[in-house]
C-alpha cells in the first residue's frame, strides 16, 4: 500500500474488535436487559457491526452463552501458588477464594445466574480452571471423585445463595413484618428480625462455606486415618 494511502474497512468491519470486546459487550447487555434481549442482531448493533461479523470470533448464540459462564467461573478459581511436586498447597483456601470469587462475579452480573443453573461451564478455558482446582485437591490427599465433589458442591452452594440474594430485594421488608409477630409465639424470630441477626448474606455465605470446607477437611482426615489402619491391619 503506497505511503498515505488509507485501507478501508469491509462492511461490518470495526478496528479493536476481538472476543473480549464481544463478551464484555454481551455482558453489560445481559446485565442491563436480561436474557431476552441477548441476541446476535441485537449485540451487533450494541458494537456497531454487522451481526454476521460476530460469527468470525464466536460461531453460535450457544457457544456465547458458554462463554459468558466461562468468564465468570474461570476467574474465579485463582492461580495456586507455584509449589513442588511434593507439596500438597493450601486447597481450603482455594475453596473459600473460589466461593468469595464467584459469588462476586456472579453478583456483578447477575445476568450470568440464570445460565449458570441451567448449563455446565463446559468450555476449554472452565475445563482449566476445573483442572487447577483438582490438581489442588488431590494433591492434598483427596480421591479424585471427592475433589470433584468438594468443587461440585461449592459451585451448587455459591450458585443457589446468589441467587436467593438477587431474588430477595424485599429483605427489609420481609424482616419488618416477621418483627411485628406476636413476640410470645415467635421469640426468637421476632428478635432476631428486630436485631438484624442471621439478615447478613455476605456473613452467612461465609460462614456457611466455612463450615463446609471444615467438613471436608474432617472427611479427608478420616478416610486417611481409615487407610492408615488398613495399611497396619495389613502389615500385622
């Protein structure tokens, strides 16, 4: 091309255009609009292009609403820290940074929720981050089914409390009413609407996730214990 000379754009071509443009996009739609309005026409315009130039970097309306619970479940399983093959990591703090972090992904757009409960974050870039958190896991002892379960169980648990969180706008009112009760039939109830106690969801996620990882922590200890005893019935 000579010196000074401009290359035009196609039709529906845009400069900067590339995946993480789309999936934000597609967001901030899903987000603002709900699902409804998310369709390929529709999130083309959104960007200013055509929609079939959106087929160029994601094939299908499906493979874009798997990359959207992609974006939100992959994020938040963090990096495990760099340790030797011996080492087993600290895999209860991968659980609970995994919870705190989906929660908040999942809270920042809630429009992901609905796909989240209703199709499995089957892309590569889930499968990967699925693939950390196991190598996490069972390198601190867990069988391999168990690690999937812990994973599996945390997601189940993270994914239905936020819901139950978006769902529930009308809290305060709800706690007023149960507050107004007949306070000798309901003592309990009544005072802990009147003191706010248990109303926290931030405070009972935690201490919920909590408590399951603590779970799990028994569980291992016992099935090791278990296998341990084997092991010296075995050699007796």
């Amino acid at each position: 091309m000579a010196a000074g000379q401009r290359r035009h754009r196609g039709p529906g071509q845009r400069a900067g255009l590339n995946r993480e443009r789309i999936l934000d996009a597609a967001l901030a739609l899903l987000d603002a609009e709900g699902a409804g309005a998310l369709t390929m026409r529709r999130l083309a315009a959104e960007l200013e292009v055509e929609a079939m130039t959106l087929y160029n970097y994601i094939p299908t309306k499906t493979a874009l609403l798997d990359a959207l619970v992609e974006r939100v479940f992959a994020k938040a399983v963090p990096e495990p820290a760099e340790a030797g093959p011996g080492s087993r990591g600290d895999w209860a703090a991968l659980l609970r940074d995994y919870a705190a972090h989906l929660r908040t992904g999942l809270l920042r757009h809630p429009g992901v929720l609905a796909l989240a409960a209703t199709r499995p974050a089957a892309t590569p870039a889930a499968l990967a981050a699925v693939e950390r958190g196991l190598s996490v896991l069972t390198r601190a002892g867990f069988p391999l089914g168990r690690a999937l379960d812990a994973i599996n169980a945390v997601t189940l648990f993270t994914v239905g409390h936020t819901t139950a969180e978006v769902g529930t706008a009308d809290a305060a009112a709800s706690a007023d009413w149960v507050a107004e009760q007949d306070t000798e039939r309901y003592p309990l109830l009544t005072e802990a609407a009147r003191t706010g106690a248990g109303t926290d969801d931030a405070d009972r996620f935690t201490f919920a996730v909590n408590a399951m990882v603590a779970g799990f922590g028994r569980g291992l200890f016992q099935a090791q214990e278990a296998s341990d005893n084997n092991a010296a019935d075995s050699g007796n």
